[in-house]
C-alpha cells in the first residue's frame, strides 16, 4: 500500500500555511517534511504533531492508496 499527503497540502493551501511554517509550529524536521513531499512514510508521532497544529484528524492530511494488482497477476 502506497500513502498520498495531497490533503495535507490542500489544507496547507487553504490556511494560506507554509511548508516552512508547519515546520516552525509542529516542530518536526526538515527530513520529515521532505519524506512527506514524497509520499514517503513517516512517524505517527510526526501525523499527530502535524495534526495538533492544523486542528485535523490523520485522516484529513493522508489516504493510503491499495497498489493496483498486475493483470494475470491474481
């Protein structure tokens, strides 16, 4: 299963929020953010701080996506 920050930067968008500023107030780490710019995974903890300070859910900043099967793959 693949994961998808796309809501996180909507919301980013919509709170006229930085990058740089979600930073600053959630206090994780450039490479957090970086990971998440990538749709990599990163801490539960990182989500929850993330959360905190947007005021959301993990479910308002993520999806996780099913990878798609290969055909004759099963």
């Amino acid at each position: 299963m693949a994961v998808c920050y796309n809501k996180l930067w909507k919301i980013l968008i919509d709170k006229h929020m930085s990058k740089t500023q979600l930073i600053k107030e959630a206090k994780i780490s450039t490479n957090a953010m970086a990971r998440l710019g990538k749709n990599e995974d990163v801490r539960v903890e990182v989500l929850v701080k993330i959360c905190s300070v947007l005021g959301c859910t993990i479910d308002d900043i993520m999806e996780i996506i099913p990878e798609k099967k290969e055909n004759g793959n099963g």
